[in-house]
C-alpha cells in the first residue's frame, strides 16, 4: 500500500495513516478513534493510535491507563519509546508523558515538535493503520500538526447539526489544502433509538450524507447515540470490546471495513495514461 497524499514520507513499517478529525469539539472524535482502532485489532490488523490531541488528550482514560508511562529501549545505542500496549493496540499520548496542565500552554511548534518525537522516537514496529486522534480546530496549530504528520488520509467525524456541519467542511478544506485526501465521513449521534424501535433525529437527519456528496467523498457511516458508547469512554472499554453484538458496536464495524475498503481502493488507483492513437 503506497501514501497517496503529497505529504512527505509515512514513517517507516507503517502501510497507512489516517488522521480522525473533526472541526469542532465534543463531536465524538475520539470515541470514534478508539473504536475504529479496536475494531481494526479485532480484524487481526496490526494497529497503532497516537493521541495528538496534545492539549485534550483522551485516549489514556478511554482506554482506562491511568498513570502509565511508556518504557524506554536502548535500540542501536538509541533510546527509543515503546508504544504502551492496551487491547493489543499500541498507543501513545501526550497525557503519558507530561502534566495535564504542561502542555495546554504550549505554542504551536511546541506541540508539533511532540507530535514529531511521537513518529521518531518511537519503536511502532511494523504497522497496518497508524490513526492520529485530531485536537479540535482548524487554526494555525490544527494546520501545523497536519502538515508534520505524513498521512495517507482522513476522516472527518460530524453530529448531523449545521453547526457541526459548517466546522466539519472547514476540517475537510484544512486538508484539501495540504494535499491529504478525505477518505470519508462519521456522521455521530446520527438518532437515538426509542424503546419501541422508532428513531428520535435530536440533531437533524442526514447532514453528514449531505457533506459527503458535496465534497464528493465517501459517507463511511453513522452512529446512534447511546449510553454503552458514553459508559464504554468513561469506564476505558470501548463498546465494539465491551458490548460486542450491539447494534452500535456493529456500525463501528460497518465503519472500519468501510474505511479499509476506502484505502485499498484509493491505493489501487493507477495514475491515468492517456491513450496515444497512431
Ligand atoms: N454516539 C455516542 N453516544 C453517546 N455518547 C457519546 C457518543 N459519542 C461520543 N459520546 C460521548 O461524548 C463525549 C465527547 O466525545 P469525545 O469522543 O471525547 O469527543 P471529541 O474527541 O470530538 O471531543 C464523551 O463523553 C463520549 O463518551
Ligand atoms: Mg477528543
């Protein structure tokens, strides 16, 4: 599988790299990010995901780490970071390594610097998907930390409501700029399910479709809202682990099959030759 996208070199023994991206906050990034690298582990791909969320990062307690440090490793007379393993994921955070409050007052090069020692320093080994956990934003720091990280792609995640919407497009713009290609749409806490089965739309219907066929990329799929997915967060077990056959756990399957489905096919495009009649 090759990078498809202008940016400079994946690092080295990880095929792909996507970065789970959201214009505004409290869409669900980050839920959307574990359950996709679970689900992935589960299909029996070697994963990898990188919390670079540096001044919000969620990852350590959606997984429930609390106070793990990452080892270090005396490599060809290098000290190198192993990746703290949870799930059979390979992970790493900001939150691992410095003080909550030490890295919210980091400027920009700051926190892509740390973003560079996370693909540098660290032992991933060989790598099926690498996913980047976003911050939220699509600021002069948002745009930093996308150009520092070489990706094959990204997904944007959105609530179905204008608001979400308006940022969702402007996260995909911030990509389009830097060359990286949207693989695709998460439309989150699309409806929830009524006891009787009937569907409450709270933040509007169908807006992540409509963002997808207006940047013409693929829709991926939607979430319902559901107290297992927020029980599954809060308690460090995402729900495709902890309620496997939920219905809500069967989208994120949907989702990440739709989304490996979405790479393969981008890398099996051949560059078009035209065709010279004599
Ligand atoms: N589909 C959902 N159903 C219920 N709760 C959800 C859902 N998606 C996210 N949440 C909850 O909403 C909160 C914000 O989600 P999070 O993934 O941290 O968002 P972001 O990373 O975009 O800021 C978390 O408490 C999470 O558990
Ligand atoms: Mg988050």
């Amino acid at each position: 599988m090759q990078n498809f996208s202008q940016n400079t070199a994946l690092i080295p023994g990880v095929k792909s790299s996507i970065a789970i991206a959201s214009g505004k906050g409290g869409v669900g990034k980050s839920t959307v990010a574990v359950n996709i690298a679970a689900t992935l582990v589960k299909e029996g791909f070697k994963t990898g995901l990188i919390d670079a969320d540096i001044y919000g990062p969620s990852i350590p307690a959606m997984l429930g780490l609390k106070n793990e440090k990452p080892k270090i490793t005396q490599i060809q007379n290098k000290n190198r970071l192993l990746p703290v393993v949870k799930y059979g994921l390979k992970l790493m955070s900001i939150g691992f390594l410095v003080d909550q409050g030490e890295a919210v007052v980091w400027r920009g090069p700051m926190a892509a610097s740390a973003l560079k020692q996370f693909m540098s320093d660290v032992q991933w080994d060989e790598l099926d998907y690498l996913l980047f956990d976003m911050p939220p934003g699509t600021g002069d720091i948002q745009l930093t930390l996308t150009q520092t990280i070489p990706l094959t792609g990204a997904v944007i995640v959105t609530t179905p409501q204008d608001i979400s919407i308006i940022d969702a497009r402007k996260g995909a713009k911030m990509f389009e700029k830097v060359n990286v290609s949207v693989l695709g749409i998460v439309e989150n806490m699309s409806y929830y399910s009524n006891p009787d089965g009937s569907k409450e739309y709270i933040f509007g219907r169908g807006g992540g479709e409509k963002l997808a066929s207006e940047l013409g990329v693929t829709f991926l799929g939607e979430i319902a809202i559901n107290t297992n997915i927020r029980l599954g967060g809060d308690e460090g077990k995402p729900i495709v682990l902890r309620n496997p056959d939920s219905s809500e756990a069967l989208q994120f399957t949907q989702i990440s099959r739709n989304l490996t489905e979405e790479i393969k096919e981008k890398s099996e495009e051949k560059p078009k030759i035209p065709v010279i009649e004599i």
